[in-house]
C-alpha cells in the first residue's frame, strides 16, 4: 500500500540541502504540506541565508504543492517556537517533524576547543529538544504525531576526530527512547533515522566511486517509512546506498556474584562471560535491567 500523507503537515530542519531537502521534497510529493527550515549556513553553522530553504519551498510548490519557508535557528527556542506558530497559523496542525539540521565541527579532542562541542551539543541534540518540545503539546492534543531523530553511527560506534558529533547524535537515541513511552498514549511515534549519503557534510571523507551509490533519495526512503501513519516506534533505522538495517541495543546476561564475593577481581576474572552475547536481549524500558538484576540474586538466594 502506498505511503501518503495527505492533509498532513510536517516540519523537515535543515531541508536547505541534502538529506533535508530530500526529505522535504518526498514528503510534499506524498502529499504533505511542508515547512521547509533551514538557517542557511556553512557546513560548520557559520552564516546564514534564505536562499536555499526558499529554493526548496520553490520547488515543491511549482509541483503542485504547499510549502512555507522557515529560518529559524534551532538552536534557539524561541526562533522555533515563531516556526511552529507559523505552521499553525497556516494549517492548524503538525503531524511530522523531521530533526535533520545538523553541523560538524569535526577535530580530534585534544584539539578541539569546548566551544566547538557546545555548538555541534546545541545544534544536533538541543536542536531536536527544542523542536520535539514546540510541536509535542500540538500532537499530543490531536491524538497524533510521528517525530524522526537523526543520529549517527559516530554516536553509537565512534568515529575518530568527532567526538561532539558523536556524543550529540547517541544523545538522541537516549531521547527517543524515553519519549516513544512518554508518547505511547497519544499515537506519537518517535523512531531514529543513521543516514549514510553524499552531502556536503561528507565531502572528502568518501572515495569518488562510491559516492555514486550514496544518494539522499536512498536515505529518504528510509526516513519516509519512520514518519508514515503505520512506522514503527523506537527503531533506529539505518539507510544507505540501497541497505537498510536496524542497529539494536542489546544487554547481555552477564553474571551474579553473592555479597561476599563482589569485589572488583572477581568482575575483572568474570569478564569473558560478561562478554558472552548467548541470551542477550533488547530491553525497552530502564526499569527491566534493575529486574533482571534482582531477578539473579533472589534466584541465588540473595
């Protein structure tokens, strides 16, 4: 059954360029009605300009669609919240957000200043709580809502000489995991987009060859079904170049140790069964590791 959005409305961040304006263009072609945000920058955040979020809202609209343009910064709450008072003013809902701006300040530690992590820490992740909070009264009220996070394998793997983008970006696989509960009652869905693709952001960090396979649409496909009436809830959704794959936070059984003999060489020499994956699961709420734990020690006895 095709994927549609008709009479929705959706809100794509950093919809200027790449991803985001892949993303922006899909979605109104389905049929939504798209505020196209994006403050204009630099790859680095630096500058800003209008001209590309218009360009975007241009195209949609020659297609026959609707769109508005934003400049909000995202990383200012009060900026976002003008952009979604504009969307409502317009349309009178908002069924999707799409959390896709983004900037790369990318140096290794040592040399990075703190004030380059501050700045990627308050794009990626604050910029996605300032979103999620401005449109979260708004879908909860209607009984509806999908929000996509966009993170990174730099956050759930590491990457080197990105240490800000990756702490930003495993920061909001944190966040979805609380909101997708906090959300169940309302029909909001948040799930996680881990986009590989050739943007201006991967410039010079993949060879020529394979860039050929790296296309926005590839991604957006993926991005699309996260943000669709029947998606999934708390999925990282991993797209690109053709592949798509879920990355799964998983916890191992592990061992127990009696009150006397839980001391730290007695961890350190059960470190090989700690390691051993057999019986790991996938847990969705916090609470379920404290019972595993206190599951073990009444079983033994405690």
């Amino acid at each position: 059954m095709k994927i549609e959005f008709n009479n929705r409305v959706a809100i794509v961040t950093g919809a200027g360029a790449g991803l985001g304006r892949s993303h922006a263009i899909e979605l109104a072609k389905r049929g939504a009605k798209v505020v196209v945000n994006d403050l204009g920058g630099a790859a680095d955040g630096t500058g800003g300009s209008m001209t590309p979020a218009q360009e975007v809202a241009d195209t949609i609209i020659k297609a026959g669609g609707e769109a508005i343009v934003s400049g909000a910064n995202v990383a200012d709450y009060a900026q976002v919240e003008t952009m979604v008072g504009e969307a409502m003013d317009k349309w009178g809902r908002v069924d999707v957000l799409v959390n896709n701006a983004g900037i790369l300040r990318d140096k290794s530690f040592v040399k990075m200043e703190l004030k380059d992590f501050q700045v990627v820490m308050d794009v990626h992740l604050m910029g996605s709580v300032n979103c999620t909070k401005a449109v979260w009264d708004i879908m909860r009220d209607q009984g509806y809502g999908r929000i996509a996070m966009t993170t990174s394998s730099s956050g759930m793997y590491g990457n080197f000489g990105q240490a800000n983008y990756g702490a930003a970006k495993a920061g909001l696989v944190g966040l979805m995991n609380t909101l997708c509960i906090e959300g169940a009652k309302y029909d909001i869905r948040i799930n996680a987009l881990s986009p590989v693709a050739h943007t201006r952001m991967t410039e010079g960090l993949i060879p020529e060859e394979a860039l050929k396979l790296l296309t926005p649409a590839s991604v957006t496909a993926g991005l699309i079904t996260l943000v669709a009436e029947n998606s999934p809830n708390r999925t990282i959704l991993c797209a690109g170049a053709g592949g798509y794959a879920r990355t799964v936070i998983t916890e191992t059984d592990g061992i127990y140790l009696a009150p006397a003999d839980q001391t730290p060489e007695n961890v350190m020499a059960g470190m090989d069964k700690i390691n051993d994956t057999a019986g790991a699961q996938e847990f969705t709420q916090g609470f379920q590791q404290s019972e595993k734990f206190v599951g073990k020690a009444m079983a033994k006895g405690g």
